[in-house]
C-alpha cells in the first residue's frame, strides 16, 4: 500500500512536470517557425531581387545595343547617351556584386561577355568617330554583337533560372518544415490535452480521496470522543505550559468541575498540595512519548476536588508532539479504593505475621520438644501424632512464610543486601541444608562446582532461599533412589546455578501457569508430595530482583532442568564477603588478586567469615569499621606494600594473629607476623589450618 501510495505521488508529479514542459515545447516550435518563416522571406526577397537585377542588366546591355547601333547607322552622337548611362549603371553594378554578398550566382561570365560586348561597341563607336562609319557598319553587319548579345540573354536567362530553382527549393523546404512543426505542435498540444486531461482526473480523484479521508478523520474524531466520553479514567489535554484545554466527562466527575470551568486551569491546580509553576514545567519537559513499555511518565498524588475534599490519583501522562505544537495526553485514575484496600491487605498481613507465625512457632516448638522426649517417652501411637501434628505444623509456617515473603516482594519492602560473594559455598551450604530432606525422599544430591571462582553480586540468604526452592521442588519430583544435581558454570559473562532432576516433567498445559501463585501441576499429585505453591514465584522474584533470570526446560532422558542466570561481580574494589556464617570468626585477607580473594574466601566456608579487599586502603576502612579474630595479608599490594600494616594491626588490635600469604619466597621484614606461607607451595588448606589454629590459639589466650 505505501509502495503504491509513493508510486502514484511520483506520477503525479511527473503529470505536474510535464505539462509546462509541453508548454515550453509548443513555445519554442512556434519561435523556430517564425524564425523559419522570416528566414524565408530575406530569401526569397533576395532572390526576386536577384531576378530584378538580371532583368535590368538585360534592360541595360539593350540600351549599349540599341545606342551603337544608332549611332554607327546614322552618326548622331544624342545615340550615345543611353550608351553611356546603361555602361555606367553595369560597371556599378559589377563593382556593388564585387564588395557585396550577392544571391546571383555566375557573374564572372556574364562579366566576361560584358567586357567583350563593351570592347566590341568602343571598337565600332571609335571607328565612327574617326570617319570609318562604313568599317563600323561592316563590323556590325559581321554579327559578332548579336552573338556577343545573344551569349548575355542566355547567360542571364540561365542565372534566371538558377534562382528560380533556388525559390522553389526554399518554398519546398518551408512547406515541408511547416508540416513538420505542425505536426510537432499539434502532437504536443495533444498530449498536453492528455496530460490536463489525466492531471484533471488525478485531480478530481485526489479530492474524492480527501473527502473520503476526512469523512474517515470525522468518524474516528466522534468514535475517540465517544470513547473518551465513556471512558471510566478521567482524561486532559494539556498545552506546551501545562494549562488544560481538553477534558472528558469522567474528570469532571472525579473532580466536581464543570467542564467550562476546568479549560484554562492550571494542572497544578486539581493537587492538593500544588508545586510551583516553574517546578511543574520542568517536570513536563521529561515527560516522554508513549511507548510499547506504556506512558511516557507515571505518577501518583493526591488530587483536591472542587469542595476541597481529598482523592489519591494514579496518574499518566504522555508527550504528544507534531510540527506545529506540544501537548500532553493525561490520564487520571481515582486509587482511593485500592488504596484503602492495600491498607486492609497490609493490616491482615500484619494480624498473620503476628497472629498466626507467633502461637504457631511456640505449637511447632512444643510439639518439637515434645517428639524429643522433653516430656517423657511417648507411646508409639501418640508418638506418631505428635511426629504429624509437628509436620503439619512446620508445613503451616512455610506457608505463612511464603505469603508474607510474596507480598513483601510485590509491595517492594523486602530488602536486598547485595554484595559480592562466590557462588561456590552458597551452593554448598544449600545443599548440605537439603541433605536431612532429600534423605527423606530417598533422593541424592550432587553437587558439581568449577576449580574457579564464580562470584556474584547477591544476597546471599535470598539467594540461599531461592536455591532451597529449587532444589526441594526437585527433590519432592525425583523418584525414590534418584539424584538431584546442583551445578555452576557461566554462559556470556553470566554466572549459570542449574538444579536438575530425573522426576516426571512439567505438563506442556501447566508451563504457561508455573511460575504463577499457587500454581501446582496436579493438584492430587501435588497434595502428596506437599508445597504451597509460591515456592517458583517466590523464586522468580528474587532473580528478577538480582537482575537476573529462572527458566525451566526438559532434560534429555527424562527430568527437568531448572536455571538461574545472574549477572557475575565485576572485579572492583568492593569487599568480597563469604557470607551466611554467622557466629563464625571474621577475618580480613588482603590480597591484588581478585582470583585469589575468590579462592580462599571458598576455602574458609564454614570456618570462618572473610571479608576480601584488595588495598591497604580498603584494610584500614573495614579495621576502623569492625573487629576481626585474624588477618591474612599479602606482601605485595601494588602500589603499596603488605607488610607495612602489620605495625598498625599490632597498635591496634595487640596479639591479633597475622598470617603473610605471598608469592615472594623469602618476603622482608616479617619477624613481627605469626606465619609466612608462600603461594603454590603452601596448599590453600594449610593456610585455612594454619590461620584457624592461630585464630583459635588466640582466643584462648584471650580467655
């Protein structure tokens, strides 16, 4: 349609063009025909000219004929005037034809035979005039003037005739080139019949076009009105200054303005608390176009109606921009429900967390105690209903859990502690916490890390939690005697944790729902093995959450492959922190090298909480900012040197155990350290032994 649409533009104007071209083609044929014709006219006036002249010089050699003869017959010298009048008149003309651009062709002969016929009259008038009339007779009487006359008559009869053809050639030549240029100029005022001709069609179907167009633009002007009139959002349209010049009747509702009396008010003024103008401008000039995400901004605020009472708003608004101004779309939402609703959501959810998580712990606790012996040995039979009532009870909790870890998320008041931490232990202590419940199963797990670091920037308990997810939605899928594997690799600069199972698949009908609340695949199936069914969403939030990503896909051979891709921790200077080993000792390792850092921070999980930093500076910031059971430090931490805060660390912090890990084999200056190990040929595990008993021989010391 475009195409067709450009096609037609492009003939258009070609029609357009050609008509003045036609124009100018008639215009230019006409001059030609005149300059033709005026061409013709100097030829052919010159040519009758010619013709004149031939005539008079015939006239002339005539009056030298009849003068001699005259005078030899009769010797009267009166004979002699016209002789000498024609003589002269012919040698004028001789020399005009000479100096002139003459249109008779051939003179040089006639001149000749002039010459002679003048030649041969002197001889006979000489003869006269000396008394010899009677030689004079004979000479004529010879007949050699005739002949020489008779010769000038052919001659001048032939040029004659020369120019005659000459006038019929130019005649000839006018006609035909008159035929041409009026066949020229009547094919041109042909097709330019033709060219107005379809220029008037195109013309006249051009407006039919636009009649029908704005016929369309009529209707779709009433339908958007009617849409906006019947649209339950209020709706403005406001100028480049944020005055209001359009309304539907739903903004007169919302606000109790009349419509006359809302055109040409300010925005600012349906706020309750209005912002000042030139704030309220520039706010406007942000705003963008409306896109595929939606509005161009979107806001919230509290609107003031008419009768000054108050009314919470979910307002959009969107730049509309063309040639001529700016303008903005502005859609109102009245939220005072929803708010109202949020509020009764949060006060419930408030009444469970402490209503409900409360007595239930105590129940779970009781009841835990119980199934331990604290009360006495029970008999098999209550023994038994203790174990289900305790079961049960744990269940009931993840269930509350869940739902206020859900609702924390999508209300946005579940924080995140993101620092940088290796994926290696978080794995490992997921799936030591799984083992008692994959035992229960009757299902393995396996666990399969990299020899590298591949380390995050996470929360590691919200990790921890999204990984348990994971892994216990696996193992509850797995059949009795299976294997649940847990393992870390990274794909495009993403660290890759894939959890993958040999259970029964997901049913093509329930991936579109799986990571929906509540969602479970068969619910008879999903009663047996237990769940609530916010584990996945709960899940995918904290992914989203880490700016990442959890997908499902079917696993060759049967099971399904869950993965959760997470942008990796750029090597900067931000401390890498173990994480998640609370009451364990703390220690600080300096090092340059952020692989090494990596490494030995996965070495020490489970005996001690590094903090990892690559500069003395950054040292000296996390000593000031906390206490620590022991140091592991570098020797050389560029551009500074390792060693040089070890006097600072003995001021300090006095009897601290300081362990040198260095690729130097023979560092200076460490008399005042507890332990030099050199790099690659102390293992990793002798430096966690060495600096965990040094960390444990100085705590007894202390005590």
């Amino acid at each position: 349609m475009a195409r067709q649409t450009v096609l037609k533009q492009i003939l258009a104007w070609l029609t357009l063009l050609a008509v003045p071209a036609s124009l100018l083609f008639v215009f230019v044929e006409i001059q030609r025909e005149f300059a033709e014709s005026r061409n013709l006219r100097a030829s052919v006036e010159q040519s009758a000219s010619a013709r004149q002249d031939l005539l008079r010089m015939l006239s002339d050699y005539q009056d030298i004929e009849v003068g001699q003869r005259g005078y030899v017959v009769t010797g009267d010298p009166s004979f002699l005037a016209p002789y000498d009048q024609a003589r002269a008149r012919i040698a004028a003309r001789f020399q005009g034809s000479a100096s002139s651009d003459s249109s008779v062709g051939g003179l040089s002969a006639i001149r000749q035979l002039s010459d002679r016929k003048i030649q041969f009259a002197e001889r006979t008038i000489d003869l006269v005039a000396n008394g010899q009339q009677e030689a004079a007779k004979r000479m004529v009487a010879g007949g050699e003037g005739r002949r020489l006359m008779d010769s000038i008559r052919a001659e001048i009869a032939r040029l004659d005739r020369i120019e005659g053809a000459r006038l019929s050639e130019l005649t000839e030549a006018r006609n035909t080139s008159r035929q041409t240029a009026e066949r020229l100029i009547n094919g041109a005022l042909g097709g330019l019949a033709l060219l107005l001709g379809i220029l008037a069609v195109f013309i006249w179907r051009t407006m039919s076009l636009r009649r029908a167009a704005l016929e369309r633009i009529r209707r779709l002007s009433r339908r958007n009105r009617a849409i906006l009139n019947s649209a339950v959002d209020g709706m403005l349209v406001l100028d480049d200054e944020g005055y209001i010049r359009e309304v539907n009747p739903s903004v007169t509702r919302l606000f109790g303005y009349t419509q006359d009396e809302l055109v040409g008010m300010h925005n600012t003024d349906l706020m309750a608390k209005p912002v000042p103008f030139a704030e309220s401008l520039a706010w406007l000039r942000v705003v963008g176009a409306a896109g595929e995400e939606g509005s161009g901004q979107r806001q919230e605020f509290i609107g003031r109606r008419s009768d000054r009472s108050t009314l919470a708003t979910d307002v959009s608004i969107s730049r509309l921009s063309d040639r001529e101004e700016v303008s903005y779309v502005v859609v109102i939402r009245d939220v005072t429900e929803r708010r109202r609703i949020e509020a009764m959501k949060t006060e419930f959810v408030s009444t469970v967390s402490h209503e409900l998580r409360t007595p239930l712990t105590s129940i779970g606790g009781s009841l835990g105690l119980l199934s331990a012996g604290a009360a006495g040995p029970l008999g098999d039979k209550a023994a038994r209903l203790v174990s289900i009532a305790h079961s049960n009870c744990e269940r009931l909790i993840r269930l509350i859990n869940d739902i206020l870890d859900i609702e924390k998320i999508e209300s946005g008041k579940m924080q995140f502690d993101l620092r940088r931490l290796p994926l290696g232990p978080l794995v490992d202590r997921t799936v030591a916490a799984n083992q008692s419940f994959g035992e229960a199963h009757s299902v393995t797990l396996a666990v399969s890390i990299p020899p590298w670091p591949v380390t995050i920037m996470g929360d590691p308990d919200r990790l921890e939690q999204l990984l348990t997810n994971l892994v216990s939605n696996a193992i509850k899928h797995s059949p009795e005697g299976g294997t649940v594997e847990v393992a870390i690799d990274t794909v495009n600069g993403q660290a890759r944790i894939s959890v993958l199972d040999r259970g029964a698949g997901i049913p093509k009908a329930f991936r579109a729902r799986i990571f929906g609340k509540f969602a479970m695949a068969d619910g008879s199936d999903s009663r047996r093995r237990g769940g609530t069914g916010l584990g996945l969403t709960i899940a995918k939030e904290i992914a989203e959450r880490h700016n990442g990503t959890l997908g499902f896909a079917d696993r060759a051979g049967g099971g399904t492959i869950f993965t959760v891709e997470l942008p990796m921790a750029d090597c900067d200077d931000t401390p890498l922190q173990s994480g998640g080993d609370a009451g364990l000792p703390v220690l600080l390792h300096i090092d340059d090298d952020q692989d090494c850092l990596s490494v030995v921070a996965s070495a020490f999980v489970h005996r001690a909480a590094l903090v990892s930093v690559n500069s003395l500076a950054d040292a000296r910031r996390e000593i000031a900012r906390q206490t620590f059971a022991g140091v592991v430090v570098d020797a050389v931490v560029p551009p500074d040197n390792g060693l040089d805060l070890v006097p600072e660390l003995r001021k300090a912090v006095p009897g601290i155990p300081i362990v040198v890990f260095t690729a130097l084999d023979d560092p200076p200056d460490t008399s005042d350290v507890d332990a030099v190990l050199v790099k690659s040929r102390s293992p990793i595990a002798t430096l966690v032994e060495t600096t965990m008993a040094l960390v444990a021989r100085a705590e007894r010391e202390a005590a």
